[in-house]
C-alpha cells in the first residue's frame, strides 16, 4: 500500500491562537512509538521575520506556503488507521492547523484523513 | 474633541436618531464639537471577495460607487464615537453588517481609529428579542480597534417615544458625557454592565465541542464554566485578554499568516480548479434575471 503523508502547518499566532501545548520532540516521538508511525519537525523560520518582545514582523504577502515562518510536523504512515490515530492525538495536543493550506503537502489521501479528523474534532469549534 | 454620532437607521426622527442626538447634546455640553451621520443613507455594496485590496493593495472596485470609503473616512476625522442602530431581528439593522464585510479594506489600510473610545446605543422593541443586539455594532468597533466604554439597551418602540421619556434620554446623555469624557482624559475604562466577557463584556459565550471549553465568540479568548454559589462563573486566563483576536497584535499575525500566505495557495490551486469548476457553470442559470431585477 502506498505511504501515506500527513503535513500540519503551525504559523506563529499569538498565546490565544497558538497551540495549547508547546510542541516537543518527546510529545511527537511518543505519538510515533504508540501509533506505529514517522513523525519529523522541522521549523522554519522567514527571512524577514523580525521579533522585538513581543512583536513579530514578517513580509509575507509574497511568499511560497513553505518559506512562511512555521512548525511543520509531517507524519508517514502505512496504513490509514495508524495515521488517523497520530493526527487525532495531535488535534488533541495542538488543535488542527487554522488554514486551508495548513496540511499544504499531504498526499491527497493524507490530506482527507487530516480534514475527516478536523470535522470530529478540530479544537477550534 | 470631536465626536461622531452614527445612526444605523433608516426612520427619519426615529428613537436611534434622538438617542444618539441626546448623546451627542450631552458631548456638546462636556466641550466636544460633534457631528452626525446616517449609514441607511448610503449604498455600502457587498462585499465581492476578490481580495484585490489584500492581494493586490488596490482599492475596493466600490470605492467611487459607494459610501463605504467615504463613511469610514469620515470617522477618522473624529476622535470618539457614539454608534446607535435599533435592535431588529435579535440584532441590529443590517447596514452594521453590510459595513463590518467591507472592512477587509483594513487589511491593507490599517484602521486610524485604535485606541478611540467609542459606545453603542440600541433601542429595541421587545424585551426577549435583543440576544444578539451588541454582536454587529461590538464586532465593528473592536474591529476598527476602538475601545467600547459602554452599551445600553433602550426599551423604547413608538415612532419618537424616546422625545417624552426621560428615563431613554438621560440613559443616552449618560453615554454622551462617557464618550466625551473618554477622549478628554484618556480613561477608556469600560463603564457598563459587565457581562460575561473581560474584554467585550458580552454575555454570549459559546460551549465548545470538547463540552469542557468556552469561548466568546467575539473575542476568542476561552476558559471555564463554573458554578459558584449557584451561580454561572466564567474564568478566562488574564494573559489571555490581551490577547483577544481584535487586538492589534493578533490581528497582524492573524492577516500575516492566515491570510496573506493564501495568495500563494490560490495561485497553484487554480489551474486544476478552473478545469473542474466547469460542470457547475453549465449547471442552472443562477444569475438569470438579474438585471431585470435591479
């Protein structure tokens, strides 16, 4: 069966907006020992993105998704089952990613389980 | 000192436009030079969605067909404003509405009215029918970044009752005076009742779907239920409050990184959704009549 890919953008929003919990290699690594999946981080950080305290500046009117200021958690599954139970425990964690393009890079199958599981529980609504 | 009087109501005399006229009287008489404006007066066309004004830093296509910009711009000249619409169906009268879909304007025009106090007056028919009467007028002042200092409810229905009450009309000269007050002194400090919200002391507060969290629907700041005493607490978190999703800060990483990067998205989705969109075009004539009817 083809692998199966998850991508979760997290943009740096503000205390309300942002996830509830900060997110850890250890949170990720024991989701991906507990669902049989790979999960990476990876952060990106704009190239003009300022932060002064409390206030952050970026240009981003232009930019590609991929070179926005993000936490990108990608997840690898090869069943659908494994890949449901990881993105479900980090909507727990985290909440589902705001934006249309927040699972920008999932493969097409990857991405109907991560907006299925959005419809169950998305911690916004 | 100037302060602005709206009047989102189309009844020439109507109790909105005592109301605010009283409030307005009672600034005069606190020192502010006032003014008076009635939004039913204008065209504010819906907004079409194109987002030329967020993308593309363009004006709105309605600029010069409508009163939107020309309303707006003239609330900047003032420096404080009383905000009166009456309470129809459970909210105000539309043209609060039509006005607040416009104000993605603001995206590449940054409101020049933060930090300017600001109070909303609704008169109202029936006692029951005013659930949502704050939402429009709070969601359009927190969005242009004002601070509301107050909002009162006025039970008042025949054409101009509000002429021979002198309960609606010194509820009325009481927001004036705040207004006035507020921009003299720069005290914004909220002065009405105060709801369920720390931020726009609304009473309406949604349950999430977790049946666990709360959130004002307005705000988006989110706590926890309680009951003390018998009686319903919400606690939201203090650091939260400054937080609120009308504040300027989230608003900007609000439009920086959910808004803005959809450019992108846009762009690369649409050569695939122009091809699979064509079913729907051929598919009944939605516009059919249209121009007959206008």
């Amino acid at each position: 069966m083809e692998e199966l890919t998850a991508v979760l953008r997290y943009f740096p929003l503000d205390p309300v907006t942002n996830p509830p919990n900060p997110i850890l290699r250890d949170d990720l690594d024991r989701i991906a020992g507990e669902t049989g999946t790979t999960i990476t981080l990876a952060a990106v950080v704009g190239k003009s993105r300022t932060v002064e305290g409390e206030v952050i500046r970026e240009d981003t009117m232009n930019s590609a998704i991929e070179d926005v200021s993000q936490d990108v958690i990608t997840l690898t599954a090869k069943d659908e089952k494994a890949l449901t139970l990881a993105v479900r425990a980090l909507f727990k964690l985290y909440r589902a990613p705001r934006t249309v393009f927040g699972a920008w890079g999932s493969s097409p199958r990857g991405r109907e389980i991560v907006y299925r599981l959005c419809d169950e529980y998305d911690g916004w609504y | 000192m100037k302060i602005l009087g709206i009047v989102g109501s189309c009844r020439k005399l109507g109790n909105t436009e005592i109301l605010v006229k009283e409030a307005l009287m009672a600034a005069q008489e606190q020192g502010a030079e006032v003014d008076i404006v009635r939004w039913t007066n204008y065209d504010i066309f819906p907004c079409e969605g194109d987002a030329v004004c967020m993308f593309l830093d363009k004006d709105c296509k309605h600029k010069d067909r409508d009163g939107h910009d020309y309303l707006l711009n003239m609330m900047y000249e003032f420096d404080g404003v009383v905000l009166g619409a009456p309470c129809y169906i459970l909210e105000v009268e539309a043209v609060i509405k039509q006005f607040i879909d416009r104000l993605f304007i603001l995206s590449s025009r940054p409101s020049k009215m933060v930090g300017k106090p600001a109070a909303i007056i609704v008169p109202y028919a029936t006692r029951g029918w005013t659930s949502y009467a704050f939402l429009q007028p709070t969601i359009v002042l927190h969005f242009l970044g004002m601070h509301v200092i107050d909002k009162q409810l006025i039970h008042i229905q025949a054409m101009s009752e509000t002429a021979g009450d002198p309960l609606a009309r010194e509820k009325a000269r009481r927001i004036g005076k705040e207004v006035a007050d507020a921009v003299r002194t720069g005290d914004h400090s909220y002065k009405g009742d105060p709801g369920i919200c720390p931020v726009c002391h609304e009473r309406n507060i949604r349950i999430m779907s977790d049946n666990q969290t709360v959130e004002c629907g307005i705000c988006a700041i989110r706590g926890r239920l309680s009951i003390v005493d018998g009686k319903i607490r919400a606690e939201f978190p203090q650091e939260q409050l400054k937080w609120h999703r009308f504040a300027p800060e989230s608003l900007y990483r609000h439009s920086t990184y959910e808004i803005k990067p959809s450019k992108d998205y846009f762009i690369r989705k649409w050569p695939a959704l122009k091809q699979q969109r064509g079913i729907y075009k051929e598919f009944l004539d939605i516009d059919r009549g249209a121009k007959e009817a206008r």
